[in-house]
C-alpha cells in the first residue's frame, strides 16, 4: 500500500470530526512531541497522528486507512528498536490514551489497554500481589511486547508473556472488532501470541496472573573484566540445574558509578551475573550461595527489594532519546566456543553505553509445543542480545558494523532463531523471527489482512 497523492485537508477535518481523539497534523502544537519514539534514530513525519481514547476510534481510523489507501503505523508506547510505530506521510494510530488495567484478584486476571506500559500493569497487578511474565524496561508497552511472545525473570517459572495471554479484542483490516480466544477465533489468537502486529490492532489484552512478592530477591554481581572466561562458564554449569523459580542472567557493561561496585571499576568494562529469585526468601538465599561466592566480585547488591522496584531498576540505562542497534540470536546450549566468540565483542564494545546481555530462558518458556502459538522458539536455552547504544550520528555505520560483526560470528553456534522484539532492521529477518510457523502465519495473513494493510512490522506477506 502506497501514498498515491497527498491528502488533502477535508479528509482530515473528516477524520478529525469522525473520532473522539485528537488527530494531530504537521504543525500542531504536540505533533512533533507525538512522533518521538525511544530510539533516536528513527525520524519519520506521518501525515497525521490520531491518539484513540478507545475501540471505536480506532475502527473509524483503520476505515480510513483503507478508504484512502494511504500507510498505517501502529503506536502502542514506541519502544521497539526498529521504530515500526512511525511511518511518512501516512497515519499512526497512537493507542498510549487507551492505558487501563483492571484487575480481577478473586479469578486473578487482568485486562489490560493497548497503551499500557509494564509500569502500569506492574503497579496494578502488584496491589494485590500478582504479576504477569513482563520485560525488563517498565517504559515498554504491553502491545509490542505481548505480540512478539514476551519474556522476562518470570518467565522460566511461568511461561512467555503470551502463555499467559487470556484473550484479545482486535480490530481488523477491515475495521471490525473481533474478540479471539482458545475456543473464538482460536486461528487468530494463535496469531497474535508471537506474529507481532500482523494480523490487525488488540484493543484489549486479558492475562493470567500469579502469585508474585511483594518482595523477590533480585541484584547484580560485579566482576572485573579479566575474570569474565571463568565468570561465565561458572555462570553457564550453574544455571544447568536450578529451580524455574530461579533466572540468571549474564550483562556486559559500563560500571556506572553505583555505591556498591568498587571505585577503582567504575567506568571499566565489567560483567555482572543477575540472579533473580521469585519464590521463597529463605529458599532463594540459599541457592544463590553458590554465586555470590564465587570468585572475586568488585560488587554485590543481591537483597530482597519489591518486585516492582526491580522491574524498573534498568530504566535509566534504557532511556529513550539516544540511538539504538540490536541483534540477537537463540541458544539450545552454551559452548565453550560459543562463550569464547561472545567474549571477543563482549570485553570490546565500541561505545561504554552498549550491553551485550545473555538471557537463560528454559524452563517454562520450552515446555509448549512450537506450534501451540506463533512464537515458535521453544528451544531457546538461552538468548544474545547485542545492545549497541550511541548518540552521535556519525558513529551510526562503525556501531551497527559492531554488531552485525557479532552476529555473524555467533550465528553459527546458533539455532537461527531471532526474537522478533529484538530486530531492528525494518525487513529481512523474517525468516529467522517466525521460523517454523512463518507459512502457517502467511496463511493466516490472507484470511485476515490479505492487502497487508499492517505492513509496518516484521511483515508476514499473505499467502499467493
């Protein structure tokens, strides 16, 4: 779907007339506050920007997407690297307006608005001592996150982000509303559980939740550069048998200037192991010997905090409005090779800003069958992520070189697969994102949207 002339101004005072949410123009007073998005380096004007205060407005727009023929970008908070929520001189549905949460704690579900943040769900949930599988960056929305199947330290004790989705309202391509669940539209809610936002806008999300806090045990052990090989591969024997109640991540990094790391490390390249422990307190401590004393950490902050404080506890070291770049790749195993290749970049990251963070999944995540929804990395052990981070524009082509660099050099200890949340290439990786599911999703594709209006994603192409 393409522009074919500019827009003239009574469409958009039609527009403007037919919904109950501002539509924003070039111009206006918030429209250029409306366009930015957390990673810097996407800049696109849209002809208009409409901001829904709920489901109708949203149908009314995508009605109007279709009757003009004219591109649609789909805004829930405009967290993903690859900017999909910004088009030119098309239309962005802004959904950040439509924020709810409500949360029933008697049958523990939540329903959840499109433009929630998981500091909104977190902070809902959480009053009554429940949570849901969420990411790691409270500013993330609930949409973009949801749709490309989710994860986080919940995960190995309580799936994906999208096992735990109940049901879905979605307006469709054809501007209806359409509610989808297991037994209702199962075909679409099987789509929408990894396919991003492919098959058409959620209104609502409806979610499973479960016992969680008020407090987990959760923190960073800090190491010095030159004890990472041993670090590591500690680090890798140990997660090979622990409890799913317990994830341990591994981060590459800057020593920011913390009271709890050793000043003689701050701002030296350092890696840190991040034990967090959901279940029991006493339990959790227990475990986590094994990791906290080992070796010669610089810095050890593990203590029992909310969960909610942990869930924001990396937001400033994830802040919008600097420039993004990140590659990733899943792991069944974690090689000896595989560490050595990873500790090549990893100790020689091209700017202090960039991480390079290695997630153990398992658990949970890995215990549904690859074709139960459309995400289909059940085979995940463990997930790179490549985590280039700059602000100068001119160092935009060394950056991305980086980690293009890493990637390729890890691929091959890889299973190509690719977290879809995770490109930030606006095509090309669908292969590796949808893998398995990818022909099945193309059909699915033809039944639902077979004009591609939703193209501003990782984009599955309807069947022929």
């Amino acid at each position: 779907m393409t522009l074919q002339a500019p827009l003239d101004d009574t469409a958009f005072e039609t527009l403007a007339r037919d919904v109950h949410g501002d539509v924003l123009r070039p111009g206006d007073a918030d429209y250029d506050e409306a366009r930015e998005i957390w990673n810097a380096m996407i800049d696109r004007r849209p002809a208009a920007i409409v901001r829904p205060t709920g489901t109708a407005d949203v149908m009314t727009t995508v009605e109007f997407v279709r009757e003009e023929d004219v591109p649609l970008a789909v805004k829930g908070n405009g967290h993903n690297v690859a900017g999909n929520a910004l088009c030119d001189d098309g239309i962005v549905i802004d959904l950040s307006r439509m924020s709810s949460v409500r949360v029933d704690p008697i049958a523990q579900t939540a329903r959840v608005g499109p433009g929630a943040t998981l500091a909104d769900v977190d902070h809902e949930t959480q009053a009554f001592g429940l949570a849901t599988p969420l990411g790691f960056v409270s500013e993330t929305g609930i949409s973009g996150l949801t749709l490309g199947g989710g994860f986080g330290y919940l995960s190995r004790r309580y799936g994906m982000t999208v096992d735990n989705l109940r049901s879905v309202d979605v307006v469709t391509a054809d501007g209806e509303l359409v509610h989808a669940n297991e037994e209702e539209n199962a075909d679409l809610f099987w789509g929408v559980r990894g396919g991003g936002g492919n098959f058409g806008i959620v209104t609502s999300f409806e979610f499973d939740l479960h016992e969680v806090g008020p407090d987990v045990l959760a923190g960073l052990i800090v190491y010095r550069a030159d004890d990472a090989p041993a670090v590591v591969r500690h680090w890798r024997d140990f997660v090979a048998d622990i409890p799913d109640e317990l994830t341990v991540w591994v981060v590459f990094l800057t020593a920011p200037p913390a009271p709890f790391i050793d000043e003689a490390s701050h701002g030296e390249p350092v890696v840190a192991v991040l034990p967090v422990h959901s279940g029991d307190l006493a339990e959790g401590w227990s475990l986590l010997e094994p990791l906290r004393s080992f070796g010669d950490p610089v810095g050890d902050n593990v203590e029992e905090r909310s969960y909610v404080a942990w869930q924001r506890f990396f937001d400033e070291a994830n802040a919008s409005g600097v420039r993004n770049y990140w590659k990733s790749l899943n792991f069944t195993e974690f090689s000896d090779e595989t560490i050595d290749t990873c500790l090549e970049y990893a100790l020689d990251r091209p700017t202090p800003e960039t991480k390079v963070a290695i997630a153990h999944m398992g658990g949970a995540t890995t215990r549904v069958p690859v074709d139960a929804t459309s995400y289909p990395h059940r085979d995940a052990e463990f997930l790179v992520n490549v985590q280039v981070r700059w602000e100068d524009p001119a160092r935009d082509e060394a950056c991305i070189a980086w980690a293009r660099a890493v990637y390729d050099d890890l691929l091959g200890y890889s299973t190509d697969g690719t977290y879809v949340n995770f490109i930030s290439e606006d095509t090309g990786e669908e292969a590796f994102a949808y893998r398995e599911n990818h022909d099945r999703l193309a059909e699915l594709k033809r039944t639902y949207d077979p004009e591609n209006v939703f193209r501003r994603n990782q984009n599955v192409e309807p069947a022929a």
